[in-house]
C-alpha cells in the first residue's frame, strides 16, 4: 500500500519543524493512548457506562492491536504527534 500522502513505502511522513506535529503510522506503543482517547471519545465515562468503560477501553485496544498485527495493506493507523514550540522558559511568562 502507498497511499498518495506517504510518498515511500516506508509510511513515515515528516512534517515541516514550524508546523508544530508530525505524522507518522501508530505503533504497538501508542495503543493504550489511543484506547484511552478512543474510549473517551465515544463514551464519556459518566452514569452507569462508568463501570463499563474499562470493558469498552480493554475491546478497543485489543482491537486496535489485532488490526496493527494483521498488517493488512488496506488498514493504516495514524498517529499525530504535536511539538511544544514554547520553550520551558517562555512558558511560565
């Protein structure tokens, strides 16, 4: 697969330092994260999904890892990191 945003095979593509993210393919890393972002995304936690929602995260990130362990060429994961650009010393001004 190679899709028209990564310009390799490699699916790794690199964003401009000013543009303050990356993007880059989700690894097995990242997945209590997502789970944990997925989770809250569609569910909020409150009332009585409250005692649900470990169930709920623990599906997504299993799901979430049997789709990155298949290596299917028609799923892809992305991951967008976003970079501080205030440096620790102007942060507290």
């Amino acid at each position: 697969m190679n899709p028209s945003f990564f310009p390799s095979t490699s699916h790794h593509q690199t964003t401009p330092d000013s543009s303050g993210f990356s993007v880059r393919v989700a690894a097995s890393q990242d997945l209590a994260l997502l789970a944990d972002l997925l989770a809250l995304s569609f569910h909020s936690g409150e009332g009585f999904v409250d005692w649900l929602y470990p169930v709920l995260r623990l599906g997504i990130y299993e799901d979430l890892k049997n789709r990155l362990r298949s290596g299917s060429e028609h799923y892809i994961c992305l991951v967008v990191e976003m970079r501080c650009l205030v440096s620790p010393t102007t942060a507290f001004i």
